[in-house]
C-alpha cells in the first residue's frame, strides 16, 4: 500500500456527528476512498477510516471516526470523542430537524471532547437544493454565534467535501504546530 513505510508526522482524530441518514458515512466514504453508495446500509463494524496528506511538508494521517448506527441522543460513548481534535457536525439540508439537533450534538460533543476541538458545521446534500429546508443564513448564524466552520456539501457531488475536511485539518495543524 501507498503509506507503508512513510514516515508520519502528525495523527489527527476528527469524529463525524449528527443525525442518522444526514450523509456522514458517504461523507467519508467520499474524503476517503472518493467513493459515493446510493444504498449505503446503516454503518456497522469498522470504526474509522485514514487518510494521509501532506499539510506544510508533514505528514498528517487523519483518522476518521464514523458512528456506527449510534446517533440516537446520548448513545454515542465516550470513547467515540475521546483524543479528537476535530469534529464534523452534519445535518442534512433537506431536513429541518436534523439541523434543530445540532446544538444539542454540539452540547454533547463540548461535554466530552478537548476545549481546543476545531468543529466544521456541514449542510450535506446541497445537490439537492430544491427540497432545501434550511436557509444557509440559518446555518451561518449558527456557526458564528457557536464558533464553528460551515459549509455546504454535496457527498454525491464531491461538492466541497474536501474542503471541508482540509480545512479542518488545516486549522488543527495551524493550532497544534
Ligand atoms: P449516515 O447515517 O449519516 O451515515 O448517512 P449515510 O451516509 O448512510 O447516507 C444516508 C442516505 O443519504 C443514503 O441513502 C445516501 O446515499 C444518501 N446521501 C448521503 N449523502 C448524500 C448527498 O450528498 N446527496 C444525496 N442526494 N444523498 C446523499
Ligand atoms: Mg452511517
């Protein structure tokens, strides 16, 4: 493989939140393995997924956490935040509900994880923007007023989900270095 014998610099683990069917696991599947399943199955067994970049001439490996089927309220343990230095709070914009959770995902993660988290607020499925049911504006004043950053993604599209990730992991490098 690709990363044997590379020398690694920094590990980052970064935890995906939200809703269950909001999209975290294409969203990983896509930074991942730049794969998309239209009938992704509830995710169950693997825990996370890596992937190596280049940030600054180091090498940083990201360590990718996905929920495996845990996101009813509280479910999620410990042990899923435990270490991560950067979060992805994902909502679905089609669904106005799954984004009225994320102060209360917010709350739990500020519960458990580090005080220094870098956390991306992402609207996932912008390729479909005629069922929108959350104005980005919504959205925006959100992440300012809770600090966070935002974007709107497409996993299907590989709309900004690269982006998403590198700016997180950017910011994480910018703090720790
Ligand atoms: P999870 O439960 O949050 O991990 O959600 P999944 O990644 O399993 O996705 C739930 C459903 O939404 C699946 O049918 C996906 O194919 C679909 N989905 C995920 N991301 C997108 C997206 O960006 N656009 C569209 N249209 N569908 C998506
Ligand atoms: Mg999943």
């Amino acid at each position: 493989h690709g990363d044997y014998n590379q020398k690694i610099d920094y590990v980052f683990k970064v935890v995906l939140i939200g809703d269950s069917a909001v999209g975290k696991s294409q969203l990983l599947a896509r930074f991942a393995r730049n794969e998309f399943s239209v009938d992704s199955k509830a995710t169950i067994g693997v825990e996370f997924q890596t992937k190596t970049l280049s940030i600054d001439h180091k090498t940083v490996k990201a360590q990718i956490w996905d929920t495996a089927g845990q996101e009813r309220y509280r479910a999620v343990t410990s042990a899923y935040y435990r270490g991560a230095v950067g979060a992805m709070l994902v909502y679905d914009m089609t669904k106005r509900q799954s984004f009225d959770h994320m102060a209360r995902w917010l709350d739990e993660l500020r519960g458990h994880a580090d005080k220094n988290i870098v956390i991306m607020l992402i609207g996932n499925k912008c390729d479909l923007g005629s069922l929108r049911a959350v104005p980005t504006e919504d959205a925006q004043e959100f992440a300012q007023r809770e600090n966070l950053f935002f974007m709107e993604t497409s996993a299907l599209e590989a709309t900004n989900v690269e982006t998403a990730f590198l700016t997180v992991l950017t910011e994480i490098y910018r703090i720790i270095s």
